[in-house]
C-alpha cells in the first residue's frame, strides 16, 4: 500500500507584502520534499503576482475532498504547478501597499486552514507572514499566530520557538510588554512551558532533551543582588525537574549561555527580545517558527511581510522551504 503524503497547508498572508511571492516558489518544490503542498489564498492575487514576477506557475484550485486524494495531488505535484485553496480577497491588492479592508482577507485565510484541520483533513499549518498593525487597525483583535491558532484550537498554553540549522529557542513569554515579564515569571508558567517543550521534543524523536534555561535578570541575578527572581522562583523548580531525571539546567546568564549551541539541545528565553535576536543573527534565512502545544503542527517563516520588496523579484523563500521542512521532519537539523 502506497504511504499517504503529509498535507502541508500553506496560508499566504498579507496580500501586499511578499506572502505570494514565497509561495510562487512552492510549485516547485513538492516533488523534491515528497508532501502535499496546498495554498490557501486568493488564485488571482497569486496569479497577478506570478505575472508581475515573470514566473511560469500552473495554479490550480483544489476542494477539501482532494487533500485526502492521495494519488490525485501526487500526479500533479509536479513542477511549475501550485494546488490553490481559494479564497476570496475582496479588495484590490498592490505589492508593498497595505490595504486594512483586506484584514479581513487575511484572517480568512487563516480561519479555512484551522477549519480543515479540525475536519481532519490535514494537520500541519504553515504561515506565511502578516502584518498585525494593519489587522487591528481594521477593528479586528489579532496579537499573532502563535495566541491566534491557541484561541482558534481552545488551547490554554502554548508555546512559541523559533529554530534555525543551529539552534532553538523557546520563549517563557511572548508578545507583552517587557515592563510586564516579570509578572509571568511563575512556577506553574515554567513547569507548563517546560512540559509543553518535553512534549514536543519527543514528538520530534528527542526523548531526552538537553535544555538550557536562562534568568532573567542580568548575571542570572548575581545571587540575588541583581533581582531574585532566579533563587526563589527559577532555579527551585529546574532542581525539582532535574530530581525526575530530566536534562535542564540554569539558570544561565542570557549574555554567554547562547555560546553552548553544541552542549544543548534547546535554550529557553524568559521573553522575546533575550533570545530572539541572537537566534536571527545566528541565521536569520534559515530561521523559522513554531507553536508548540497544539493539537497540529504549525510552523511560519521567521521574518515580516517585507512590503518595500514585494513584487520585485527579491523574496527569498528559504525560510519558507526550512518551514515546511521542520514540519514535516525532513533534513532539518536544527
């Protein structure tokens, strides 16, 4: 019997930026990465795109019965062809011109590959980027993927990591405001996320991860004369996680830890900006996203809608392809 294909659902993002541009590339990339590839965005925005961009792309729109037609979408994945979910944008849509009555357009998107999988017809996810001002500036509430798809699937707590071909990073906190981070920094905050990591990493075939958990404060508190945050809430609880045989270890100081890419498996930030720029500086092509703790996989590109390059030839669909890679577990070595 013939091994199903995984089904990598792509959504296009924000219309204007280079959303569509990236995902032209995808038409000849399925053959290679043995794995459905399907958009999910507007056919005449990708093909308005395509024309713009001088590139030679087969689009072909596809109905949810298809995903699950094995032999159907392995025939025609082959180059030059794009297998389209179609939805509908509305609104006009000019490369590097945001447009807020096409937020809606936007959520949409996200809204049909969320409701496919909880149909069942797939289970892996990957975003291309949006923009969130444009969003809320439209009157719609959106803060990210990552707390978008945990409202969407009724998840308490997920987690947000990003990786490269070199390292990967989790995050104790996400999108808030640094003056806020402290207040998150709880033994039940930390155990869930270090949980939700565990989880995961086995999923991935990683049984017995090697984390490294930095403090928060600068010298990871200097024994208590820089905050105390580290002795009373971080370290007890990687004590009692290390008693139950698990391989973490901290708290580090953010400002050196990050130089043991080969010592550890995953490092884990206290908030977005302690970890995040060392991760992107360290390959920021290869760099992707993940959300942890749902009930799919779903993974995103690790960079913004680059609007002053939309529709110019210069996207760059790297961090797509190692998206889709990580989901499906194919060459990544991150």
């Amino acid at each position: 019997m013939q091994k199903s294909l995984p089904v990598v659902l792509v959504t296009s993002g924000e219309p204007s930026g280079i959303g569509p541009d990236i995902c032209l590339d995808l038409a000849n990339m399925a053959p290679d990465l043995k794995c459905k590839i399907v958009v999910v965005g507007d056919k005449e925005v990708l093909k308005d795109r395509a024309k713009i961009l001088d590139k030679q792309v087969n689009l072909n729109i596809i109905d949810a019965r298809m995903l699950q037609d094995n032999g159907f979408l392995s025939s025609i994945a082959q180059s030059n062809t794009l297998n389209i979910i179609d939805v509908k944008c509305e609104q006009s849509v000019i490369p590097g011109q945001l447009n807020v009555a096409n937020a809606g357009y936007v959520l949409n998107i996200l809204d049909t590959a969320i409701n496919l999988c909880k149909q069942k017809y797939a289970n892996i996810i990957v975003t291309a980027p949006v923009n969130k001002a444009i969003i809320n500036q439209s009157g719609l509430k959106f803060s990210g993927h990552t707390e978008y798809f945990a409202d969407s699937f009724k998840v308490k707590k997920v987690v947000m990591m990003l990786a490269n071909t070199k390292m990967k990073v989790a995050l104790l906190t996400t999108h808030i405001p640094l003056k806020e981070v402290s207040q998150h920094i709880t033994a039940e905050n930390l155990n869930e996320t270090l949980d939700i990591i565990l989880n995961s990493e086995a999923a991935r075939g990683i049984k017995e991860p090697k984390i490294a958990v930095c403090g928060l404060n600068p010298h990871a508190g200097e024994d208590g004369y820089l905050g105390c945050e580290e002795l009373e809430i971080i370290n007890p609880q990687i004590k009692k996680w290390q008693t139950q045989g698990h391989k973490i270890f901290g708290s580090f100081p953010a400002d050196t830890i990050f130089l043991e890419t080969a010592k550890y498996d995953l490092f884990l930030a206290m908030y977005h900006d302690q970890g995040l720029p060392v991760l992107k500086y360290s390959g920021f092509e290869d760099g992707i996203n993940v959300t942890l703790g749902l009930p799919i996989i779903r993974t995103s590109v690790d960079h913004g809608t680059a609007l002053d390059i939309a529709g110019t030839g210069l996207a760059n669909s790297s961090s797509l392809l190692w998206a889709i890679k990580f989901a499906i577990m194919k060459d990544f070595k991150g």
